[in-house]
C-alpha cells in the first residue's frame, strides 16, 4: 500500500499479454519442458521412495506416466 493507503494498481506488461504456452526467450517449448518433468519427477519419486513417503511417491509415480504419456502422444502427432 502507498502512504495514503490506496492500493498501487499493477502496470500492465508484455508479461501480462502473453499466453500461458508462449514460448519464453530460452525456453525449449513443451517437448522440452514435458521430458525435464519426467526425469525430474523420477528422481523425486526415487528420493521419496528412499525415505518411505508413500503418498508422495505415488502421486510422483502419477505425474511422472502423466509426462511419459504426453512424451508418447506428441511423438505419435509427430510421425502423423
């Protein structure tokens, strides 16, 4: 808040105008991103595993077939 105590309104940004799967500078675009989840997930389902958290492993385990799904599906369009 301001010293009056009005609330700042937010500038609006070119950040604001883009769509949620634009592409960032630098960014490898969803096949990228969806196989950097897959290993990541695995490795956190490893570590979980390691330290018998088994609802966490289990919704790793979800996330990590849900990226590896995606990875098939995109490969299946890719060959189409």
């Amino acid at each position: 808040m301001t010293k009056t105590g009005r609330r700042r309104t937010p500038q609006s940004s070119d950040k604001d105008q883009r769509s949620p799967t634009d592409d960032l500078p630098g960014d490898g675009g969803p096949d990228e991103a969806v196989a950097f989840i897959a290993e990541t997930v695995s490795d956190l389902a490893r570590l979980a595993r390691r330290h018998q958290l088994d609802v966490l492993v289990r919704l790793l385990d979800m996330a990590q077939m849900e990226a590896q799904e995606r990875i098939r599906l995109r490969g299946k369009r890719n060959l189409s």
